[in-house]
C-alpha cells in the first residue's frame, strides 16, 4: 500500500508542478491564444442553443464542443463526424438490446462490460477507434441512465445523441470559419482487428480490466447506497481515453497510475472550482456564463500543454462544465454540483482501484 501511495506522490507533485507554470505562462494572443478563444467560443454558443432548445442535459453538448473542436478545420469535422456517428450507433444499439436488458442488473452489467471492452480495444486497434469509444460511451450511458429509471431509455437515449450532435456541430462550425486549414491531417497507424490473441494481447487484457471496472460500477454504487447512477457515465468517457498499452507490465502500470492521477487531479480542481462558481449565486445569465467562459479557457489551455498534463486540463473542464452546467440557465442551487462531482470522483476511483489490482506488477 505503501509502495501505491508513493507511485501517485510523485506524479501528482510533477503534475502541480507542470500546472502552476502552465497558469503563469497564460497568454491571449498567439496559436495557442486562439485556439483556446475558439475552444471557448464553441462551448458558450452550445450552451446558449442547449440552453434555448430546452435539453435534458445541457452540459453534454458543452462537453462535445470542447472535446470535437481540434486546432484545425479538417480535424474538426473528421472528429465530430466520428463522435457524432458513434454516438448515434451507440443510442440505437442500446434501444435494440433494451428489451433483454430492462430491470435486470445482471444482465446490464455483463451488457456494459462488452460494450466497454469492445469500445475500448477499438480505440487501440481500429482505424475508427474514437467512433468505437463514442459508440460504447453511449451504450452505457443509456444503460446506466435505465438502470435508475427504466422508462427513461427512449429518452435518455435520443437525448444524448441531440445533445452531443449539438456541441458538435457548432465546434464544427466554429472552427470552419476561424480555425487554419491545415493541408492534410496525420493519423496514427491502427494494427487491425488481426492477432488479437497473440501480439495485441496486451491491448486485449487492457480492454477487459476497463470493461470490468465500468461494470462493477453499478454494483458498487447501489451497495454505497449513493444517488444518481447516471453521473458516473462521464467515468466511461474518461477511462477509455488512454494509451495504446506495451507488452512492459511494469510500463503499463506506471501509465495506468499516471494516467489516473492527471484524471483525478484534474477532477477535484475542476469539481472544486466548480463548486466555488456555484457558492456565488449567480442571479443573471451573463455572470454566469463569463464565469463559464473563464474556466473553460484556462481548461483549454492545460489541455493544449506540451508538458504532459493535458489530461488535467481536459479531466478538470469536462468536471467544470458539468458541475456549473445545469438546468435552464444560472443554477440555483449547489446541490446538483456537488451529487455530479461525486459521481464522477467516485466512478473514477472505482475504475481505478481496478485497473491498478488486475494489472501485473511484474516485467515482461
């Protein structure tokens, strides 16, 4: 335990270390500058349509436009072409298995670590892989959402595909018109559905330590006795987005423990910061969306670091967004925050104690 305790100091310190010098280094203007002004522009225009179209979450839709808008217009569009396809296949995969899996635990929980481990292992071998993650992201999403309340799947289902194709589309648009046209885009080199079993096996054993934590999330949750279920689903969305693993154990754990502090750390200053918002009791619209604003720009900021904390930024937004996010316009209350933080922080311990004892602590 010890030994675990030290493997997330030292990470931690680096990482606040890396933060505090990101935070100094703000600069308005430049590349850098107006990325992040777009990243802003795009969240605040789908937050004023989620918010005027009356969706159930309007949160989802600022989270879409901050993760889809890319430094370039052609990068743009191909990511939110595939969040928005995989999202959508996602929602009309879950409403066709619905019928087996409606108020039988279970059954949902082996439904959520298929889905997640097929999810995730696509994002390490296929050409598509941010489709397969989106499309699994979905699924559970629903899934967990029915687990609460089984009458809501429609519902819930057809919302998230609105709300993510909103976000998405306005990032679309946003860098369409402001962001450089970059004359071609770099992919990596996915390995294929081939040799699974022999030299993708690690990708394989990483893909199932995932699809389990998701899956004893419920279980856990409903043994806590703790409320909202369904604001563990951003824990899916965060957990998948890792490295390719190596055929190192030792590597891969190390990663495993990084990954998992940057997520958390930048969880708990985002939920925090978030929280800070909300005790300020905005009364009118534009406070509140300034403070909005604010965040979201220092957020885009860290996750555009080159010191490798881009999961602080990208983790601490999403919590921001998601806690500050609520309803029909300026909150009223700090009470859905602090449930959403809850929810997220818990889902991600949840998966990471998992992760950290299925994986092997020795070499090769």
């Amino acid at each position: 335990m010890s030994d675990l305790v030290a493997g997330f100091a030292s990470p931690l310190r680096e990482a606040a270390s890396a933060l505090r010098r990101e935070i100094a280094e703000i600069e308005f203007t430049g590349a850098r500058g107006g990325h992040c002004a777009r990243t802003t522009l795009a969240v605040a225009l789908s937050v004023i349509v989620a918010l005027w179209l009356r969706v159930d979450a309007p949160w989802w839709a600022a989270i879409s436009a901050f993760v889809s808008i890319q430094v370039s217009s052609p990068a743009s569009i191909e990511r939110g072409a595939l969040r928005v396809a995989g999202t959508a296949i996602g929602a009309a995969i879950a409403l066709l298995l619905s019928p087996w899996l409606i108020e039988d635990q279970v059954a949902i929980s082996l439904a959520l670590f298929i889905a997640s481990t097929i999810g995730i292992l696509g994002l390490q071998v296929s050409n598509h892989g941010y489709a397969f993650m989106l499309g699994a992201v979905t699924i559970d999403m629903v899934l967990l959402a029915a687990l609460g309340d089984p009458t809501s799947l429609l519902e819930v289902a057809c919302n998230r595909t609105a709300e993510v194709t909103i976000g998405t589309v306005i990032a679309v648009l946003v860098s369409l018109l402001l962001s450089p046209d970059a004359a071609k885009i770099t992919h990596r080199t996915a390995p294929g559905w081939s040799d699974l079993l022999g030299a993708q096996w690690p990708s394989v054993q990483h893909a199932l330590r995932a699809g389990l934590g998701v899956m004893l999330v419920p279980w856990v949750w409903n043994w806590l006795e703790l409320p909202n279920l369904s604001q563990t689903a951003i824990t899916v969305a965060a957990v998948m987005a890792v490295q390719a693993p190596s055929e190192d154990n030792v590597a891969n754990r190390e990663q495993i423990v990084l990954c998992a502090t940057h997520r958390i750390f930048g969880c708990l200053i985002g939920g925090v910061i978030g929280l800070v918002a909300l005790s300020l009791s905005f009364e009118s619209f534009m406070p509140w969306l300034l403070a909005l604003c604010a965040g979201v720009w220092i957020g885009a900021h860290v996750q555009s670091s080159t010191r490798g904390i881009g999961y602080v930024g990208t983790q601490g937004t999403v919590v921001f967004m998601m806690t500050l996010v609520q309803d029909f316009g300026p909150p009223d209350s700090i009470l859905a925050g602090v449930e959403r933080f809850a929810g997220i922080t818990g889902g991600l311990l949840i998966v990471l104690v998992v992760a950290v004892l299925t994986a092997s602590p020795s070499g090769r």
